[in-house]
C-alpha cells in the first residue's frame, strides 16, 4: 500500500464570498465522544499540521434524546492541542425545525457558547421538513448575523436546487451573498443530485458543494453492517449499495488503494466541489483519507471517473432536483 501523504493539503474558496478552505474537512458526529480524548487531540493536531482548516462541529443534541458533547470536546481538543482560532474554521449547523421561534441568532449564541468562539465562519442550514418555512425572513436573518460578524458565510444541507436558488435570491435582496456552499451526499453511488441539470444550475450561480456522507456512514470502506447511526436513505438503496461496496473493494485493491481513499478521492472529481467532509474516529482513518489525494493524483480524474460507473445505484431512482 502506498504511504505518500500530501504534507498541505489544497485549498478551495467556499463559493465565490466564502473563506479558502482545504479541500477535506472533517466532521464531528459521533466521532470524539467516542475517541480517548489524547487520541482525539493527536489526530486533530496532525489534521492542522497536514493542512486540514475546516471543522464542522455541529450542535446535535435533540430534545427527548440523550445529550451530547462532542462539539464540547472539540473546543477542548484544539486548547489542547495548542491551536490557535485563527487556524482553523469553524463550521456549525442552525436547525429550522423550530424556526421562527427559536431564533438563528439563540441557537448560533448557543452553538458558539459550547465551542468556546466568538463567531461562526460557516453555518449550514439544516434540512427543510415543513412547507410553511419563510425563506424571505430566513434569507434576512442570516444577513443581519453576516453584517453583525457572528457569521462569515453560510450555506445548505440537502436542500432541492429550487430552495438554495430562492433563497439566494432574497439573500441577494438583502445585501447578503447568499448560500455559498451546498452540503450534499455523493460518493460513487449517490450521484443523481449532484450530477443533475437542476443542480448545475445552482452551481453555475457560484454556489460551491461539500460533499458529506462519502462513505455512507462507513459502508462503502468496508463497515457493511455500521452500528452507529448513519444518515437517511434517500430512494431506499443503501442495500445496493452493500453490494456495490464489494465491486469497490476489488477495485481499490486493483489501483493500490483502500475503499475510502477511492470514495473520497471521486467527490472531488466534481468539478464545484470545494471540500469533502468526513468523519475520523482513529489517527489511520485520517491519514488514510488525506492519502486520497495521492490517488487522485496518480489516477486521474477523468480515469477514476469512467471507473465509478458501475457503482452508481441511485441513477434514475432519485429525483436530481433533490428534497
């Protein structure tokens, strides 16, 4: 297996507005409230040190449900790891389930309190589960947060292109720059959204992707029967996607590489991806995915791209307009 890490890893800007953010992030759900925290602490400091700038560290403790700390542990782990908050940025989530009544501005201060900072430099919107949501006034707010310095940019978590374009729209009307990026699932066999016409439109407006859920909650690097919770199913394919992770594993093997470094290295095929966010629970996982870009490298885009074909499970069965 080949070794060569990249010692910095590329940088992309979030949208056309956004912040120079490297091109893997890494994510936090249920990741150090799991780890040993002088095991978390290594792997987050390697993670600044190979040019990892990017962390999202959500708020995802949800009433009636057991609470949560990781994000709490995160603004332990960077004091530990003696990281400076101008080294990183930090990415939070606002949730809409009870907006307007919980207003953007309480969850951010709470968000913010348990992290230890100041300000947010992203902020993702939560998925839309109501059809009565504001976008204008939704639009608004985040503006006034943009303009107060509480926020520096923000974006959107599996959204269908129709909403990320309105939005954008009262956003603009607003004097704010409107989402820059869209969190979206994609790997090898999500592909319908992302590669739709619907979203080429959203993209060609100068909203950038981050891609999320790559390794389907770890299937698809080998883990096919995941005990943790992992993230919604959309067309109900997550079975054939159990299958098509071994055609993956025998591909991986066939280019001197592991399953997740082949998942990670296709997202960024794409040619609006500005980051791939992950989730890393040992120092091996992280070092693993970085290795990624090696692949890419040697692979090629192009290549790697004709390569996924087969994988892909949700063509046709998933509308690209998205939720």
């Amino acid at each position: 297996m080949r070794k060569t890490v990249p010692t910095t890893i590329p940088r992309r800007r979030l949208g056309t507005a956004g912040p120079e953010a490297s091109v893997l992030s890494l994510g936090s759900w249920h990741t150090y409230d799991r780890m040993d925290f002088g095991d978390a602490v290594a792997m987050v400091r390697h993670a600044v040190d190979s040019g990892i700038n990017l962390f999202d560290v959500a708020v995802y403790g949800m009433p009636g449900h057991p609470p949560v700390f990781t994000d709490v542990l995160f603004s332990a782990i960077v004091r530990a790891g003696g990281i400076a908050r101008d080294d990183y940025l930090l990415s939070t989530k606002l949730w809409l389930e009870g907006y307007p009544q919980q207003s953007l501005r309480d969850q951010l201060a709470n968000a913010l309190f348990r992290v230890g900072a100041d300000h947010a430099d992203v902020a993702v919107l939560g998925d839309i589960r109501r059809d009565d949501l504001d976008l204008r006034r939704l639009a608004e707010d985040l503006a006034e947060l943009e303009r107060e310095g509480l926020l520096g940019c923000w974006g959107v978590n599996n959204w269908s292109a129709t909403a990320v374009r309105t939005i954008r729209g009262h956003a603009l009307a607003a004097g704010s720059p409107g989402p820059q990026l869209a969190q979206l699932k994609y790997s090898p066999c999500r592909r319908s959204i992302p590669d739709g016409e619907p979203f080429a439109a959203v993209f060609a407006e100068g909203v950038s992707m981050q891609a999320s859920d790559v390794l389907e909650g770890g299937i698809l690097a080998g883990n096919t029967a995941p005990s943790r919770q992992i993230g919604k199913d959309p067309g109900e394919v997550r079975p054939r996607i159990v299958e098509a992770a071994k055609g993956l594993a025998e591909l991986a093997a066939e280019l001197d590489a592991t399953p997740a470094q082949l998942c990670v290295a296709f997202t960024l095929t794409h040619p609006s991806t500005s980051t791939v966010l992950f989730g890393a629970s040992r120092m091996r996982q992280l070092t693993d995915n970085i290795a990624a870009l090696d692949i890419l490298d040697r692979v090629g885009s192009s290549r790697l791209r004709s390569l996924m074909d087969p994988f892909w499970v949700d063509r046709d069965i998933v509308d690209p307009e998205g939720p």
